[in-house]
C-alpha cells in the first residue's frame, strides 16, 4: 500500500530539532521542551536528544507522522473576500483558514501566485520556491482556466479576439498571450490563460467593454479543483524533480 498523501520516501537523515522546526511544529529552541515532554518518537520509542539525526518517515510526532518532511504542496479552494497576503493586518486573508503549522514552516508555505480578494477557487500553496518561481515565470506558460460571468451578454466576436494574441490589456503596453475563450452561457464563460498578469481577466473583459461580476479559477497547470469545497485543502504528493 502508498503512503498517505504528504507522507514520501525520505531515507535523508535530518536532526530533530531542525526537523520539528522546517515543518513547523515548534522552533528550534522550543523542540527540547517538545522532546522532554514525551511527544517525539523515533520507531515507537521516545526520544530526548535534539542533535538525534533521523529518518523522518521513522519519527512519529502525538503519535502521527511528520507532516511532509520534504516540502509541502496543497491545493486550496479560496473562498471570496479573503486577501492572498502573509502581511501581518491584512485581514481577512487566506492564511487564517490554513494550518497555523503551514505558515510555521520554514520556508513558510505560500500561494503560487494570487487571487484578487473577491475572486475563488484554485490556489495551489506550497513551501518550494523553486516549484514558485516555475509555476509563475511568464517563460513556462502555465495554464491556468477561470469560469467567470460577466455583466451583459457576450459577443462570439471575443473568441477571437481572445484568441489572436494581439487583445490589448488596458494599461500595459504588451498585448496578451493567445488566450482561449469558451462562451458558456448568455453571461457566462470559461477562459484559459497562459500568463498570470495582474487583474488580467478582468482587464481582458474590461477593455472589451464587459465587467467580470464574478471570477473562479478551476485549473492552474496539472492541479484540478475538483470537488474540493470553498476553504478547503488537500494536500497532493510533491511532484518529480
Ligand atoms: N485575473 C483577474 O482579473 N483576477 C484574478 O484574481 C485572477 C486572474
């Protein structure tokens, strides 16, 4: 039988302390006290010694296994009026609704871009700024799809327009990327992107003439929303190197 969903294969020996703290349980400090309190064991047998170099997949922390000891990737269903920001005073935002050990974590897990506050759905997270910097870089055309309604009708004309890499954005001297749109509905459509520029739907609409009322993106590169509900999470395997 696999493992679970965030437990991998992890045969690198890391000490104690530094594990509990990368994966945001305690700090470093706080991990003797951890220790002396019975709450880490190393195959069934408590532990006590903080510089102990082991196999992750060997600790159990109260019991349960350490969450994703080689980095952490979760999807999150954002719900609407929720700020993507760890800025301390921006509320609310999404990191509220988040395992407080997540933001622990060090690194600290962090969306793979953003969403504007009223806007729902995908978020992947992760700890991995490697898997960031990919997943954002204009240079990989990650895809990304929304399902968005607008404020009036929609004209077949925009298809192609969308579609011609030439649709100006409003403020930005670089037309968009090739984008796909799929009319839905009388107000309502799918639109899939391979950029990630600020407000860019909206934007895309808006200089058509049409408003987004509402914004919900149900793709982003490989990950799926799926039947994930609003504010909730699912952590997902980390992906091959
Ligand atoms: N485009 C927007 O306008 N807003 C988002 O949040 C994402 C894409």
């Amino acid at each position: 039988m696999g493992l679970p969903y965030g437990v991998s294969v992890s045969p690198r020996p890391r000490r104690l302390d530094h594990l509990l703290s990368a994966c945001g349980y305690c700090s470093r400090s706080d991990a003797r006290l951890w220790l002396h309190g019975g709450r880490v064991t190393v195959d069934g047998k408590p532990t006590t010694d903080p510089d102990q170099r082991v196999d992750p997949n060997r600790v159990r922390i109260d019991g349960e296994p350490v969450e994703s000891p080689d980095g952490i990737v979760a999807l999150f269903n954002k719900p609407p009026g929720r700020v993507c920001t760890h800025e301390e005073g921006t509320t609310p935002n999404i990191y509220q609704l988040l395992p407080e050990r997540w933001t622990a974590r060090n690194p600290a897990i962090a969306s793979v871009g953003r969403l504007d506050k009223d806007a729902t759905g995908l978020l992947v997270m992760t700890d991995q700024g490697d898997l960031i910097h990919k997943w954002t870089s204009p240079r990989h055309h990650v895809p990304r799809v929304y399902e968005v309604t607008v404020d009036k009708p929609l004209d077949p004309a925009l298809v192609p327009q969308f579609a011609s890499g030439e649709l100006p954005l409003p403020g930005d001297p670089d037309p968009c990327r090739p984008a796909k749109l799929e009319i839905t509905g009388d107000c309502t459509a799918r639109v899939e992107l391979t950029e990630g520029r600020y407000h860019q739907v909206k934007r895309m609409f808006a200089g058509q003439g049409w408003q987004v009322l509402s914004l919900h993106r149900v793709r982003f590169g490989e990950f799926e929303i799926g039947d994930l509900a609003p504010g909730a999470w699912r952590i997902v395997p980390l992906p091959p190197e």
